[in-house]
C-alpha cells in the first residue's frame, strides 16, 4: 500500500512526536482531498478482495512452500499424526511447520492469526509443528498514520476533534489492530485501538475459503483421526473468536466485565473504557512498564508476593466461572509507576468453556497433588470423550503414569501444572478421544497465567498458590452444586419420576402379561465406513462398466467383418472404446492397489 501523505508534525517532544489534531491543517481542503484519494485507494483495493482471487492467492502461496501435497495425498495427511519428538520424522515436521509459517506469513492477517490459533489446539498438530507456528510474532510492520486517521475521523462521533493530539508511531502493532498514544481533549492520556482498514474483508473472505480447505482436509485425515478430530469445527471456533477481536464494543464489554471482577483484589485493575466504536476503542492510558521489564527495585518482595497471589485468585475466580482471560501473558499485564497496581489489559481474546469441565479440572489437580492418580484419571475421563477408536484402559493407565511425575514438582522445573494440561491433551489425542471446544485455549491461559506468576515471585510454588484458593475453589463448586437453581431443576425432576411412576411401571407389567416386550436394533454405519462403501461401489461398477465396453469392442472388432468398412467411422469408434476401456481398467486396478497400501 502506498504511503500516503503525512500532515505537518509537531517538533519530538521527551514523549515522542505527536500530532497536534487542533491544528488547522486536520481541516483544511488538503486534507479533504488526502483524505478522498485515501478513500479512494481503499475502495480499489476492496474491490479487489474477491473469494476467487484470494483463493488464487492462497493456492499459489501453498504451491509456492510446497504444501498441496497435504491437500491430496492422504499418506502425507498421515505423516501429521503421533509423531513425538525425537522421531524420525521429526525433522520432517519442522520442515512442515516451516513452510507453513512462511506461507501464513506471506498470507496476511487472517492467517497469521489462525497460525496463533493452531499453536492453542496442540492436540491437532505434532510438536514440530506448532513450535514453528508459534514464531508468527503477533508484530507486524504498522500501516501508515494517515489511512488510520481517515478511520478515526469517520468512525469516531467527533471525528479527530475527539483528541488534542496522538503519537503517529503505535505502540503496539498487531495483525487485527494498531494502538496509539493520545490525548483526549479534556486531557486524560488515552490509548487508541484502531482495527486496520480492509482487514474485515479480507478476514471474511479468507475464512470463506479456509473452511473449504478444511473439509477437504478432513476427509484425508485417517479414520482414528477423523473421529477425534474436527477441523471445521477449529474453523468455526477461529472464525467466532477473531470475529469478536474485530468488534471493539465486544472489546468494551469484556474489558468492563474485567472491571468488575477485579475490584475485591486491591493489587489489581484493568483500565477504563472511554469510548468504542465497532472498529476503534479508546480506554485509560496506563503509563508503565510491561510486567516483566519493570524495575527490579520497584516492588519488594512482600509486594511482589501479594501481586502475585491476587493475580492467581484471579485467574481461578475466572476460570472456576468457565470464563477466562484467554492470553494473560506479560504483554497483556502492565505495571502501573504511579498506583503501582498491575493491569489487565487487552480484553480482545475472552474464553468460554463449560464450567462442569473446569470443576472437574481443578478437581483433578487436588487430587494429584495428594498423590491419587486413580482418582485424578476417573476424573479426567468425565472431561475427554472416546470415541470408537478410543482404549479407555490404556488411556487411563497413561493418565495414570503421567500423574506421578506430577506429584511433589516445582513451578520452575518441566513438570508444571500448565505442561501437564498440554500432555493430558496429548495422550487424549493419542488415544483418539475428542477434546471439549476450548479446553486448549484454557490450558494456554491456565499456562501463561502460571508463567506469569513464576516471573512475578518464583520464590514461592504456583501449587502453593493455588492450594491456598483450595477454599474458595471448594465454596464456588459447592455453590454451584447446591444452590436454588440446581435445587429446583432436581425438585422438579424427581417430583416428575414420583408422578409418572405408576403409570410407567403399569405399562411395563401390561406387556409382561401379553408377552410384548420388544427391543428394537438399528445399525448404522459410520461416515468413513459410508465413504469407504460408496468407493468400492463405485469402482465396482467403473471396472464391471470398463470391462462391458472392452469385450463389446474387441468382439466388434473381430467379428464384424466387412461391417466396420461399410459403416462410416464404426471402426474408429471401436478402436476408441477399445483403447479407452482398456484405459479405464487400468485406472482402476491402479486405485485399488494404491487403497490397499494406503
């Protein structure tokens, strides 16, 4: 895109530049006919975005690396499956994963975004993978000050008068966004979060296409795969979650929520909203240092402490209520110099998951840490669904296994709690059982959030942390377990057994005495073993019709006699069927050979 124009600037200032939005240039003919051509250039390029080019974009890309193999050959699909590090073909899904990285990178936003998705659903893809996947930087080059100022002075109520001045440099650069430093015009410090132009659209119109090669994906994938793993649903999740990052009142709305949760933690806040809009959301500037650069003598260790512990009671409120800041990284946490609070920022990305699997999550780790794994896996079978492929015994014997390792371990070693979700996601996987939607990006935020607790104070154990919320932990489930609501629905269900008994158990012994009882049975195939059943159908007939054609055509031809000569083009029609039957038989024995290696 071209770089556009830029207004007269204030000299640098000990803050940086900032442009003085009051001037008289922001409303002068110059900058009406900057601010037309910049339209203008934006709406050609929209036009452009169609879900024909863009899937020539994005076939030419994946041609380009060296990944439409993946698409169409089902023995490649299989090298992606239970391969652990140290394999032999590990080096060959680093490799993969390389070409995949730079593919999304040269791609754009929408699939830099869903790489960073990739990297939270573990269980889909070998470690070699999402190790390279994890390098797409959410920093991308930031587009140039004035096409965003064309959007704040559209999508803002007051256009660019709404500031007294911004910095034109961002802050903060992301593939969905850029963040700005400004001034509102009653003088609060501001920041400003700006969506990119053109990135709805072309997020619309990737997506599109993403799920077509998802499907396609998914019938290559092998049976046991398929059946645990959904990747138009990953599709469709990716598709909810980015949709919302895109939707700053949704942003606004979060980080409100966020607001209200933290009040009882008197280390804590999250900034205030000021204004949003569906593509710009101005909130509180906080002026400070991310959680992990801030001066080592800022805080003591006591503080450190405190900050810590609220921060962990924050997280386990969250997640115990099923909802969740789905990044808490030390990016999004940011050390205040003047309240010298920690704020929680950058509520874009909100998880959700059924609040019976986090219960029975947090269930599971207090009985690992009492060293009762037998409990600990019986608990966890309540979490991952088996499929038909699924050994529950061997499945529960390697859960087993794992949780000894886990026992007596310390925050700063390999075997803490946040690896320890991932490996339980893995073996899961491994034993082809389907994973609950957002229990990977729960186990990230459960990681990051452990990470971050292990940076703040790694003097003192997370599992210390968190068996100190032990009474809170068992408060929230209790309540949840026993309150009028549940009280009600099990009320009104048993009044409703007690009601109907009679009249059931009355039908029951009318059928004994007529001797009625019957027990219908359906059986059904599954939908690979239907895809498999419509393949063998198929080729039977193509082979059993190739077949018809070359006996009729080779006894045409030596039987026919003079008649081939007499009827014009009879025999040019014989030796074409002949040839092309014989064509088509061929194929087909060269389909089954290769099924049967597949």
């Amino acid at each position: 895109m071209a770089m556009a124009t830029l207004p007269p600037r204030q000299a640098a200032t000990p803050t940086g530049r900032r442009v003085d939005l009051s001037a008289a240039w922001w409303s002068s003919p110059r900058w009406a006919e900057e601010k037309k051509r910049i339209k203008a250039e934006l709406a050609a390029l929209e036009a452009g975005i169609t879900p024909r080019k863009r899937l020539r974009a994005v076939v030419r890309t994946l041609a380009r690396h060296g990944l439409l193999y993946l698409l169409q050959d089902r023995n490649a699909v299989k090298e992606l499956a239970g391969t652990g590090p140290g394999s032999p073909q590990d080096l060959r899904l680093r490799q993969i994963g390389r070409r995949v990285r730079l593919a999304f990178q040269e791609l754009g936003p929408t699939f830099i975004k869903l790489g960073q998705v990739l990297v939270t659903r573990q269980e889909l893809l070998p470690e070699p993978i999402t190790m390279e996947l994890a390098q797409l930087l959410d920093q991308v080059p930031p587009m140039p000050f004035p096409y965003m100022a064309v959007l704040l002075d559209d999508e803002l109520p007051d256009g660019l008068q709404t500031f007294a001045w911004i910095d034109p440099d961002p802050i903060g650069s992301a593939s969905l966004a850029q963040v700005y430093r400004a001034q509102l015009r009653d003088g609060r410090p501001c920041a400003v979060k700006v969506v990119r132009p053109l990135v709805d659209k072309l997020f619309q119109t990737d997506i599109a296409n993403i799920a077509k090669l998802a499907r396609r994906l998914q019938k290559l994938l092998p049976p046991p795969m398929a059946a645990s793993s959904d990747l138009p649903g990953v599709i469709r999740d990716y598709y909810s979650s980015v949709a919302s990052e895109l939707d700053m009142r949704i942003e606004a709305r979060n980080t409100k929520e966020g607001r209200a949760i933290v009040e009882e933690f008197a280390t804590l806040a999250v900034p205030e909203v000021y204004l949003a809009t569906r593509r710009v959301l101005v909130t509180e500037y906080i002026d400070g240092w991310n959680i992990k650069d801030f001066p080592v003598d800022f805080f003591t260790f006591e503080e450190r402490f405190e900050r810590m512990i609220d921060l962990a009671h924050l997280y386990i409120k969250e997640f115990l209520d099923g909802r969740y800041h789905a990044d808490p990284h030390g990016s999004n946490l940011m050390v205040c110099r003047h309240t010298r609070k920690v704020y929680v920022i950058d509520w874009g990305m909100v998880g959700r998951m059924d609040a019976l699997h986090t219960e029975a999550i947090f269930r599971h780790l207090l009985h690992i840490r009492l060293n009762q794994a037998e409990d600990a896996a019986e608990v966890m079978l309540d979490v991952f669904e088996p499929t038909p492929y699924t050994d529950a015994g061997r499945l529960k014997d390697q859960l087993r296994s794992l949780y000894i390792q886990y026992v007596d371990t310390e925050q700063a070693g390999s075997h803490n709690w946040g690896h320890l979700l991932m490996e339980e996601i893995r073996i899961a996987m491994e034993n082809h059982c389907r994973i609950p939607a957002g229990l990977s990006l729960w186990a990230k935020g459960w990681s990051a959030a452990e990470g971050t607790a292990r940076w703040l104070c790694p003097e003192i154990t997370y599992h210390t942390v968190v068996e100190s919320a032990d009474v809170q932990i068992l408060r929230r489930l209790l309540a949840r377990r026993f309150n009028y609501r549940a009280n009600a629905a099990w009320i009104a269900e048993a009044s409703e057994l007690v009601a109907t008994l009679p009249r059931r158990l009355n039908k029951i012994l009318e059928r004994a005495a007529w001797n009625d009882f019957k027990l219908p049975v359906e059986g059904r195939l599954s939908e690979q073993a239907t895809r498999n059943l419509n393949r063998m159908v198929n080729r039977a007939t193509l082979g059993l019709i190739s077949g018809s054609f070359f006996l009729g055509s080779a006894l045409l031809a030596a039987l026919g006699g003079g008649t081939l000569d007499r009827i014009p083009g009879l025999a040019a029609v014989t030796t074409t069927a002949l040839w092309g039957s014989l064509g088509v038989g061929v194929y087909t024995v060269w389909r089954v050979l290769r099924s049967n290696k597949a």
